[in-house]
C-alpha cells in the first residue's frame, strides 16, 4: 500500500484496547443461603 | 530520526485490504496472519524475511531497513501495520483487486507513522469488514467462519466513495 511519506509521528494511548474480549462464562447461580426454619414464638 | 509529537487517547480508523491465505486471515502484501480478539503487533525483520504479494503496485514492497522490533513501525524503515486515511484513496489503490480481498475498517494504536494517504501502526484489529464489493472484480467472501472469528461486524460497504483527490496528482 502506497501511503505517501511520513509526515510525523503519533502515539496512541486507548483508554481501552479496542480489541474484542472473549465471552465470560455465566456465573452459575447462588443457592439461596441456608436458614434454619424458626421456631413458632408462643404469644 | 522522526520522534513522537502528539499523543492521543482515541485509537485511529483506517481503512485496508485483508485476504484469505491458506485458510487464514492475512495482510494482502505479505505474509502475515491476523489473530482473533488479540491485539496484532507490528514486527520488522528486513527483506529478507518478507515476501511480497500483490500487484504491480506492491511487488517490489515497502523499503525496508534493519532495525529492532520493538521499534516498529519505524519511520524511516516501511514497516507497521498499513492504513489508508480514507476508503476512497484504498479503493483508487485497489484497481487492480484481487479475487479475495476484503475491504475493511481497522482500528491502530501504539506508536503510528502519519503518512500523506494513510498510516503505519504498531498495533492493529479490524473494526468492521464490509460485506459487499465495489466493483464486480472485487470478488468478496463475507461469510468465511475466519472473518467471523474476529467479533466485529461485517456491514455493507458506504455507497458513496468519490474520488479521492489526489487521484489526478499521480
């Protein structure tokens, strides 16, 4: 490719590399945390 | 020696030509294989370990001189990953199209060589493959699970490419 002379010289810092990312696997679901069934309270 | 004079915080688009080469995705004048969902580093190793492909406008390459890698692309040497500014001067570039070659969009970033028509970069990814031909001689393949492969969207080409203006200059 033909692009002509070089005119200057640039950097390019991306804030974020504008490069695809691999898919994340889906976190698998949390179980619901353990609650011991409480006891009735007596009036 | 040229030294950087600015810098940015936006990636450059740039506008290129890929073609399919032993079933890979690779730069249209030489030998060099672009890799899915990793950034593409420019490397430079001389003549010697080039081979150019292409056309009458590309046969006799870049001029290329030796130089470390990490430096590339240096701006006295051809190397970087290629770009033209805009897709009108690619298309006046492509007049003599090969069957497959895709016309792209590319992201560059890193230390980049602004060239009149275009630049060369340290790094490189597609940032969309254009699914149509401009002429009927630019044969496109847009359906090849290799371009797929790169996550990025594959989108008719614009309809309106004038001619570049520089084309009555050369």
């Amino acid at each position: 490719m033909n692009v002509g002379e070089p005119q200057r010289v640039i950097e390019v810092v991306p804030l974020h590399e504008p490069v695809p990312s691999e898919p994340q696997p889906a976190e698998p679901e949390k179980e619901p945390a353990y609650e011991p069934e409480k006891e009735p309270v007596e009036p | 020696m040229m030294h950087v004079s600015d810098t940015y915080i936006l990636p450059v688009v740039g506008y290129r030509v890929w073609v399919l080469r032993e079933g890979k995705v690779s730069s249209y004048a030489v030998d060099n294989f672009w890799i899915p969902k990793r950034a593409n580093v420019a490397q430079c190793g001389g003549y010697e370990h080039v081979k150019f492909w292409g056309p009458h406008k590309i046969q006799s390459g870049p001029r290329l001189i030796p130089h470390a890698n990490y430096v590339a692309p240096f701006a006295e040497c051809g190397c970087g990953f290629y770009a033209f500014k805009t897709l009108p001067y690619l298309m006046e570039w492509l007049e003599h199209g090969e069957p497959d070659i895709m016309v792209g969009e590319v992201y560059l970033w890193g230390k980049i060589v602004d060239c009149q028509y275009g630049y060369r970069a340290q790094y490189a990814y597609p940032k969309r493959f254009y699914s149509n031909s401009y002429e009927d001689n630019y044969a496109y393949n847009n359906s090849t699970f290799q371009v797929r492969e790169f996550s990025v969207p594959v989108e008719p080409i614009p309809e309106a490419v004038t001619q570049p203006e520089f084309a009555d200059e050369r």
